[in-house]
C-alpha cells in the first residue's frame, strides 16, 4: 500500500514541480507584459543615445563616418544614427514581446488541456485540492518514506503541525523585527533631537 502511495505522490510532486513552475512563468510574464510599455519607452530612451554613439563609432572606424558626417553635417548624421537605433532597439524589444504573449497562451493552453484537468482532479481525489502542491507531495513523500507515519492521513496531521509551528515562528521573528525597528527609529528620533539641541544650544 506505501510503496504504491509513494509512487502516487513521487509522480504528483514531479507533476506539481513542474505546474508551479509554469504558474511562476505565467505570472513573471503576466507581469512583464503590464510594464512592457514602460520598459520600450525606457530602452528608446536611454539605450538608442548609446547605441548611436556606438554605430557612429563603427562607422568612422571603417572611414565611411567622415564621409556621411561632412556630407550630411554633424546633426543630422546624429539623429540618423539614433533613429536607426531606436528602430533595431524596437525591433528586438517587439520580437520579445512576441515571446512573452507566445508563452502565455501556451501556458495556458496547458492548463486548459483535458490531461492537466485529469491529473489535478485525480490527486485532488487522493490529496484533497488543500494538499495539491509540490511542497506538500514532497513532505508527504519525506514523512511516509523515513517510516515517520504509516500513511496520508498521519503525514496531513504531521504537515499540519509543522505549518502551524512555521506561522508561529514566523509570527514571533516578524514580531521581533518590528520591535527593532522601532528601537532604530526611536533611536534615531532621539539622537535627532540631542543634535539639534546641541546646535540650538552652539548658536545661542
């Protein structure tokens, strides 16, 4: 019976593995894609100089340079130069782009997919939806097979706990932090004032 659940929960965890890390893809590039506009406008704008300095560069390094420059005059050979970088600059931050909805739907497709929702309603039908993660495949995995309990339900009980223990440890070192940080800021209010009646007190 173990040695079937733990088969059962190795593929689950190399299933979720897996999910999860198409859900931190999904929604890096979810969010990428928000600040897409941002991010062209901040390339255009600081890289395209740059680049143009760069082209300008080359061009003079391989003697046809001089020849555009005094043809063209000096002004006009600088912002031919950047317009070209701006447009290789969009071209390659468009074709990104192209990628990222490219994922997206893929991502998604997946999720979407009758095989995706077969998997997940068979280990929600074992597991229960709460224990449908790779962290918690891999504690049940960890507890079951070092002979901690003899099955899923003692591994619930045993993962319950260690949550439960984390929330409060976590509790207690937010708690701590919080107290330090006021300590500092107090601190720091404290010393302000002595400087500033040590000045007032000078001045006088």
């Amino acid at each position: 019976m173990n040695e079937q659940l733990l088969q059962f929960l190795s593929a689950c965890k190399q299933n979720f593995d897996y999910f999860e890390g198409l859900e931190r893809s999904y929604g890096y590039t979810k969010q990428h894609s928000l600040s897409w506009i941002i991010i062209t406008i901040l390339k255009l704008v600081f890289l395209s100089p740059i680049f143009a300095c760069f082209l300008g560069w080359f061009l003079k390094l391989i003697y046809i340079g001089d020849y555009i420059d005094e043809f063209l005059g000096r002004n006009l050979f600088l912002g031919i130069l950047i317009a070209i970088s701006a447009i290789i600059i969009a071209i390659f931050t468009i074709r990104e782009r192209k990628d990222d909805v490219s994922t997206v739907k893929s991502i998604e497709h997946i999720f979407s997919s009758p095989q995706y929702q077969s998997f997940y309603q068979q280990a929600a039908s074992v597991l229960g939806e709460k224990y449908c993660t790779a962290h918690a495949c891999g504690k049940f995995l960890e507890y079951i097979s070092s002979g901690r309990c003899a099955d899923l339900m003692m591994a619930k009980n045993i993962y319950e706990q260690e949550l439960a223990q984390e929330r409060v440890e976590k509790a207690i070192r937010d708690r701590i932090s919080a107290d330090i940080a006021t300590e500092q800021r107090e601190q720091s209010e404290k010393e302000a004032t002595a400087a500033a009646e040590r000045n007032r007190m000078n001045n006088n």
